[in-house]
C-alpha cells in the first residue's frame, strides 16, 4: 500500500506540470481556451481538437478523437525523471522477439507507436506518458486503447501480484488522481485493448499512462490507437423531448428514469437539481449505511476506501458518489486464504406495496469471470430475484435500475458473491418516492441464511449431491451422476432459462430472454434478444458464458440467429481466451439494411481452460431493429472426441479441410481459398486449397498454425508430400512439425523466404512413435507483412520417403551413414564433444547442427578414411546439382572428396583440399548418372596436421545444373531463398534445364 501511495503522489506532482503554450494546440479559427480539446469541434476544420492527445480524426482508421501516431505525439510528453522515457518508434524486423512486430494501426513495420525504452537494472522504475489538458468529459465517455506488453522478468518466477510489471491509466483532475485501469496480472505476447470509463468529470483533467517493473525486468510496453468515444457533452441546441423525456438546461433530453439517478447526464447537473430530486433517498456510504442493514456473519458487505484498501487488481480505484479515491462505498472480496466462495447480505427496510417504487444502484465486478451481485424481492420469507450480474464487468461502476409492482410489504435483499481474485462492491443506493416505509407493522422477515457450502474451495456441488472439482465443470463431458455440470453451460434452447449465458453489458443495450410473439423462421419459442439497458456507456451489448473448457481441435458451436438491422449494426461472437489474456473475433454478421438470419457453425478449436464464448450485438432499438439468438449447441468439443475425419491427413482440400485444423489461439489463420490473389489451387487449377495472407491487417501476430488432431501411435515410419507456395520479399518460414504426445515439436522440414509464384512438391518422413500418439502440425512464421503462402495436395503413404533430397542436419542424420575408422558426429558448438564452427551454416548459430569428423592423431591417422555414405538416389532427370557447405581447419588438414557410385563402380566428381579460411564454403558438383546411384562423402589425408579436420554443413540435390554462387557476404539478403528439411536454412541458387520440370526447392 505504502508504494501505491507513492506512485499516487508523484503522479499529483506531474498533474500539476504546466504543459507549453504556443504551438502545440493547432486552432485556426481562434477558439477560446475552454473550448480546446473538449471533444467538439469549433472551428470548422476540427483544429481545435488536435493535438489533445489525440487528433481530430484518424486518416488511417477513419476514426474521430484518435491518436495512432502515424502523424506525431499528438500532444502526449514523456514526464519521467530518469533514462526510462517514452519514445515513438516504429517496429524492426531485424530485432524481432524484443518488442510489437508491428505497429497495431496498419498491421505492419511500418506504422508508429510510443514504446517505453532504458529501464535501468537494479531499481524499481516507472516511466510516465501524460496527455495535454482536456476538458468536460461526458458520463459517456470511453477511452480505448491498444497496448503490447513484451519482455521478461529475471528470477521473478514466483512473485505476487505487486512485483510484476504493472501499466497503469490514471486521470487526474483538481487534487485528484484516479486510477481508471490497470494491466490484468497475466496475458500473452501481443497487442491487448484496454477499455476505461472516467465518467463525468467537469473543467480540466489530464491521463497519464505508467509502466512500473521491479528490478531485473526488461519488460517494455507499446501504446497505439488511443480512441475516445463519446466524450463530448450533450449539445447545447433545444431539443425537442419525447414524452417519456425531460428537458436539461443546455437543452438536450433527459429519459425520465434517468433524473435524480446519482449521474450527471445532462452535463450541467441539471438532471440532478437538489429541490428536484429532494423526495429521492440516496445512500452513498459516505457516513454509514443509512437504513440499510448488512447480514451478520462472513462474509460480510464492508465498508471502506479506495485510499486505503490499495491497487491491487480487481478493487475499486474509486468510489462511484465523488469519483474519488477517500469516497467510501461498499464491498466483498474472497477468502484471501482459501479462494472460496459465499455471500454477502445486505437488506432494506420494510416498504410498503407499491407500484411506483424504483431502486437504482451501480455495482463493480473485477477481478473473477465468476463473481455475482442479486437484487431480490423478500415476501413473507420469501425471496424472488429480480435483477442478477454475473461476471467481470470491468474496472468501473456501472448503473443498475429495478422496479418494484408488489402488492404485498415487501423488502429488498441485495447478495454479493466474489470468487477467487475478484470483489464485488457497491455504491449510490437510490430509491425513488414510491418507495414508502412501513409503519407500525411487523417488519417482512428474511429468509434463513442458507448455510455453508458443502464443498471446498475449488469445488462445485452437483444437483444430485456431491462435489466435483469446479475444472469438472463445463468441460463438455458429464462428471455429475445427473449431468448438472454441464447444463448450465451454454447450450440450450432458452425455453427453460439462459441456459447458463449471463448479460455483461455496461451501456444502453442489454441482453435478455424474450417469447416470440410473431413466427420466425430461424428462431422458435423463447430465444436470447436484444433489450434496453439500464447502464451509463454507449456501446454493444455482451453476453458470456461460463468458463469452458479444455475443448478439442474439433470444437465448435451452432446457433441460430436473426438480425433486422441498418449498415451500422452487427452481431458477433468473440472467444476469451483466459490462459493467454486475448480476445478473438470468431464470427460477425454486419447488418445489411435489412433481414438476415439462418444456421451458423463457429468453430472454437482446441483450447485449454478457461475461456468463455461472447456474444456481441448493436442494433437501433428506437429504430425497430432487432437481434436475437437460439438453440446453441457445442460439438465435437470434448477432448477425447475422435472426428470421423480424424485420420484423414491425405486431402486435397476441395471438399473441406479432411483431417486438419485451424490452431485458434494462431496470430492469423489458415484460409479455405479460391484464389484471393494467390494464383489457382494446385490439384485443378481453379478449386480449392489452404493459404494465409499476413499483409491482411487483421494480421497482427507472426504465427499461422494447421495441425491434426490427436493420431493413434505409428509403428512404422510415413511418408507425408505435399505442394506450397511461397511468394512476397517477407513471407517467412513455412515449418512441417511432429509433436509426439508429452514431448517437445520437432521439425521435420523447413523452407524460408519467397520460391516464386509457383507450386513446389516437398516430403518429409514422419518417424515411428512407438507407443506415442502424436500430432503433426504446420506452422508459418512469417519476416515481415509483406506475401502469400499456400498448401494443397497433401498425401500421407507407407513407409519412409527415401534418400532425402535435402538435408540441414538440424532434425537428424537425413539417413547419411558413417563408416571407417573416423567418426562423423552431427553436433551443434553448444552440444558437441569435437571442436567444430561456432556457428552452423543453417541457422547461424550455435545452436544449428552440422556433421563433423575430428582429424586429429588420435582420432583419424594419416591415410586413413572417414566415410558419410547416402541411401541410394532414383534420378528423375538427366543432370542434377549436389550442393553443400563445409569447412576445413586452418593447416592441412586432409582433402574432402565426393565420390558417386553407380552398379559397383565409383567415380570422384569433385575434390577439396585448400583451405580457403575459416568460413563456410560451397561445394557443388553436376551428376548425369544413368541408373541409381549413391554419393559419399570421403576426408583423406595429406599431410600430418593433427587439428580439427572437415565439418559439413547443409546439402541438397537440385534439378538443375550447378552455377557458381557468390560468398555468403555478397549475396543480397532480399534475394535469398532457402528450402531444407529440417529445421534450419539454407540458400540454394539453381538453373532448370530444359525440360528439367520444376526448379528451386523440391
């Protein structure tokens, strides 16, 4: 606590900073200081608003109040008083790994954002970003923004919560300095969207971002795309108001169940006049809880302040009633000790029946997908619930309003349940005139508080009795002896409830079941819909389910649906993936101005728990538009599901994707395509097959993986071919990959960089696994954002491939024996017990292999032979080209001869015996044998040097004739192209011959 006080107070000092005058603020026409940056335009150019930390518009996005940097700073200082300082940057393909491979505006390197740099090694650091002042915002106001958080922290496995990197928004305005969102404790490589609410705030405030790292932490976090939606107040032209509707002071409309609500929606506090809202009761906690009594026992609602309860992640940072860090509110957290979860009572008086009675409350949920907040009626003993949220709503306060028609006296009993990690608080509790007391009379008695939850922390009741472990639950297979752990999980019809879906919207819009009224072809009886909601924002609606999962390759979920909805609405189903802190869009439907609906299959893949499935929906409810969803159902999820395609890994992809799958938690994804500007498939030449296109913008990640799903254990060795394509200057590596079941992916074959705009065939033998099952999987990683890659004709046979045709030696020996009295090792300078290159040719590094002999006395003496022999070659044209690199020790050490045999008889085709410096060199040789053939691999001494003898480094036999290829520092580095099996890289240069067929990469 003492170190967020610490923050806090620097954070007021920086606040308090004057920002420059001048030129900084671009205003053409003149505008009156209160008139900057306060989210509307003025002048008639919108130069007002720019450089307010943001522009006026986004020329990239098309987005109004946004600052992608792609023009400059927009106004925004770094305000840290070390070296560890904001900069604006762009992304380096050249140091990849240590920060965004892209900027997050236009998906490539060559888009601007502000990252943090020089964070010093021996001391807790803080670098701080502060925007210009800006002024008025509006309740509605949203701030969105995307941030990447790369890096690590040495020897901080193991820390709590408050010594991992932690990247903070707070506002501060007059004294105040308020927290609006922090980074959540985990989440993956790669660009994340911040969403933060700082409500009304009247005259000046100013955001100010900070990164705080222990020491020993490189972390490094990136901003772009800062957005502000909706933070202009109401205007100032009369209105004319509906009659549901009050006129506010500046003139716009008010919505009658909106006035005397705690919020200033009108902007001038009209709404909430103190003679006019004089007959309203509001507890806002700031002295006790009024008539409101908390239920004895733990746990318990608490009293307290954001001041003193601390920055841990999950908590308020405010209180709701003055939006400040010493206003109090109440709240429950979990059982620090134990995780579990119970409830927390709080009840009203007794108040009389009614008709005209209204509660409205707002409520913070952060911290826990399981957390809960219940508003209930009590009757006679007898609780009903009218108003439940579930979920984690996010870091702010959101506005919930119940009506009450009871003919009976009656109270209200509010519940809060946190679960691990998350609280559950509340704040402003505001009746309406109709709401009377009952005098005289007995008060309405509570129920029984039920008692102790028969389970432990961790774990779920069934309905039957029991307790199962709450991983159990919802993971697509019944553990409960009555199945009731899974049926509350997303699937259902909505005849008999939500079937397990919770409303996690904090605006307008809300989710709700609704009974149809009118037929429907697509949707029956009850079904999910869209309804207005009681919330504060201006934004979808959203709708999750409990947490699933683990899910297998074959996962998906059906729904039905119906939109009627104009160009601007959508609906949408998005995948929270809990483990990684990433959210992905899975499908969208876009309104078309019209009526759509049918039938649509989603798939989820294989994902480990927990994540959730979203539903999102923006419709115009005034405007009659509608959305609506039902009878979801969840295939072929579970783990153990086998599909009756499993095994099918020959496919030609023209009917579908056979037996592989898309990998969802992928940074971009593989494509069923016709086309989209790859050229034509390879099987027809106008149907079908599978491509990735990482120049789309939506491709924001390096890696695209395809992969099977769980296969039974080979005895036997196979053969998998298959066609690609690679094309573009920065395509990247296309990897072929085993991963037998409990052990690390090996890669079977590589190829990186462009081949050309054709088809290649490649093979690549998948070994025996014993008594392993396994998966197969390719995988692209691409260099940059800037090309096409693409596979089709895949044929899975028995048996090895045969002699390869390539060979880096980083997966294995690729068949070659070693004979004589010298041993040829395959090593790496990291593994190897010979003195060998610090550096493979592959990979350039000390981690690629290479095969080696040692020449030394002991090892091979003079005139004698070490010997690598390949497995016989079928030629398949008359002239073909043996490449390879190797190295010989500075001396004498020996000669490397290449010898082919063919029917008994062998014939030297080329011999190396100078040493030519300690770098690789290319050897190559045309072969035109007329039968199979073998080639071997022969060092012979020449003289007594006793060092370090011949190392060999990648090889490959080529269709073509052998040309003479520039030293490794002449070759142009967008030129090169390399094709090996293995895991490595090399850089091969051919001339078909005519008539030769296919040339470059096999």
């Amino acid at each position: 606590m003492a170190a967020g006080g610490q923050v806090l107070v620097l954070l007021v000092l920086l606040a308090k900073t004057v920002l420059p005058c001048g030129s900084v603020i671009i205003n053409s026409c003149s505008s009156v200081a209160e008139q900057l940056c306060d989210f509307v335009c003025n002048c008639s150019d919108c130069s007002d608003e720019n450089q307010c930390g943001y522009l006026q518009r986004s020329a990239v996005l098309d987005t109004p109040f946004t600052c992608d940097f792609e023009d400059g700073d927009c106004g925004w200082q770094d305000v840290g008083t070390s070296t560890y300082r904001w900069v604006r940057s762009r992304a380096s393909l050249a140091t990849w790994g240590t920060g965004p491979h892209s900027d997050h505006t236009v998906g490539t390197d060559l888009g601007w954002f502000l990252v943090t740099v020089s964070p010093p090694a021996k001391t807790v650091a803080a670098a701080w970003l502060r925007s210009p002042e800006m002024r008025e915002a509006a309740v509605t106001c949203e701030i969105r923004a995307w941030y990447h958080l790369s890096g690590s922290c040495e020897g901080t496995q193991g820390l709590n919560e408050t010594e991992q990197p932690v990247l903070r928004l707070d506002v501060a305005y007059g004294d105040e300095v308020v927290g609006l969102w922090q980074s959540p404790p985990h989440s993956s490589k790669g660009w994340h969207q911040l969403v933060a609410y700082p409500g009304r705030i009247a005259g000046q405030f100013q955001l100010i971002f900070s990164l705080t790292q222990p020491p020993a932490c490189g972390a490094e976090v990136a901003l772009d795309d800062i957005i502000f939606r909706n933070c202009a107040l109401p205007g100032t032209r009369q209105q004319h108001c509906g009659t549901q509707e009050s006129n506010c002071s500046r003139g716009s409309c008010v919505a009658w169940t909106r006035l005397c609500d705690g919020t200033d929606d009108c902007g001038d506090g009209s709404d909430e006049d103190t003679t006019q809202c004089k007959p309203f009761t509001n507890c806002s906690f700031e002295r006790d809880l009024c008539d409101w009594e908390a239920g004895a026992g733990l746990p318990s609602w608490d009293r307290n302040t954001s001041l003193n309860l601390g920055t841990l992640y999950g908590f308020p940072t405010r209180d709701h009633s003055t939006n400040s860090r010493a206003g109090f509110f109440l709240y429950v957290g979990s059982d620090p000790s134990t995780g579990a979860s119970s409830t927390a009572q709080l009840s009203s008086p007794s108040f009389q029946a009614t008709n005209s009675c209204s509660l409205v409350l707002y409520c913070h949920l952060h911290g826990s997908a399981n957390s809960s907040l219940s508003v209930f009626y009590v009757i006679n003993s007898t609780k009903q619930l009218v108003r439940e949220r579930t979920g984690d709503l996010g870091s702010y306060w959101v506005r919930e309003r119940v009506d009450f028609n009871l003919t009976e006296a009656f109270k209200v009993l509010i519940e809060g349940v946190a679960s691990s990690g998350g609280t559950v608080a509340i704040d402003d509790l505001i009746l309406s005139p109709g709401c009377v007391k009952e005098q005289g009379k007995p008060p309405v008695t509570l129920p029984s508080r039920a008692g102790a939850s028969p389970c432990a922390g961790g774990e779920v009741a069934c309905d039957s009795g029991g307790c199962i472990a709450a991983e159990l639950a919802c993971d697509f297979s019944d553990t409960c002896t009555d199945g009731s752990d899974e049926k509350r999980c997303g699937a259902t019809t909505f005849e008999s409830g939500a079937g397990g879906w919770h409303d996690v919207s904090v605006g307008h819009l809300r989710w709700g079941l609704q009974r149809h009224t009118e037929l429907n072809t697509f949707l029956t009886g009850s079904f999910l819909a869209l309804h207005e909601g009681e919330g504060q924002m201006v934004g979808a609606a959203k709708a999750r389910t409990p947490l699933l999962g683990p899910s297998g390759p074959t996962c998906t979920m059906e729904m039905s649906y119906h939109i009627h909805s104009g160009p601007q609405g959508f609906l949408a189903v998005s995948i929270l993936d809990h483990t990684t802190g990433t959210t992905q869009l899975a499908w969208h439907m876009q309104g078309r101005g019209g009526t759509a609906g049918g039938r649509v299959r989603v798939p989820l893949g294989e994902r480990s728990r927990p994540f959730q499935v979203e539903l999102l929906a923006l419709v115009d409810l005034q405007g009659s538009e509608s959305v609506g969803v039902d009878n979801v159902t969840f295939e072929q999820c579970h783990l153990g599901v086998v599909s009756p395609t499993a095994a099918e890994l020959t496919c030609n992809f023209e009917r579908d994707m056979c037996g592989w799958y898309q990998d969802q938690s992928s940074d971009f994804r593989w494509v069923h395509s016709m086309g989209q500007g790859q050229g034509s498939d390879h099987t027809t030449g106008s149907g079908y097959f599978l491509s990735v296109d990482p120049s789309a913008l939506w491709s924001r990640g390096q890696r695209a993986r395809l992969v099977t799903s769980r296969q039974d254990p080979a005895a036997a060795p196979r053969c998998l071919s298959f066609w690609y394509l690679l094309a573009g200057p920065q395509i990247g590596t296309l990897n072929l990959k085993l991963q037998p079941e409990g052990q690390e992916e090996t890669v079977l074959w590589t190829c990186r960089g462009t081949q050309g705009s054709l088809w290649h065939r490649a093979w690549a033998t998948l070994p025996a696994t014993g008594q392993k099952p396994y998966r197969v999987a390719f995988e692209v990683l691409r260099d940059g954002f800037l090309g096409d890659v693409g596979l089709d004709d895949l044929a899975l046979t028995a048996g090895p491939c045969g002699a390869e045709l390539s060979c880096s030696f980083e997966a294995e020996g690729c068949g070659l024996a070693a004979s004589g009295q010298g041993t040829w090792q395959r090593q790496s300078n990291g593994t190897g017990t010979t003195a060998g290159p610090a550096a493979d040719h592959t990979t350039g590094t000390a981690t690629g292999h290479y095969m080696v002999v040692s020449t030394g006395k002991g090892s091979l003496p003079a005139g004698h032979r070490a010997v690598l022999t390949s497995q016989p070659y079928q030629p398949s044209t008359p002239a073909q080209c043996l490449a390879f690199w190797y190295q010989l020790s500075p001396g004498t050490p020996g000669s490397l001869g290449v010898f082919v045999e063919q029917s008994g008889v062998r014939r030297k085709v080329l011999s190396v015996s100078t040493t030519e410096g300690s770098g690789w060199h290319r050897g190559h040789s045309t072969v035109q044998p007329d039968g199979d053939w073998q080639r071997a691999t022969l060092p012979r001494w020449c003289s007594r040097q006793w060092e370090l003898g011949v190392t060999m480094g990648t090889s490959r036999w080529m269709t073509c004739t052998c040309r003479t290829e520039p030293a490794l520092s002449q070759r142009p580095v967008t030129s090169s192209r390399t094709c090996v099996a293995g895991a490595a890289l090399r850089t091969p240069i051919c001339t078909a011959l005519p008539g030769a067929g296919r040339a470059g990469c096999p």
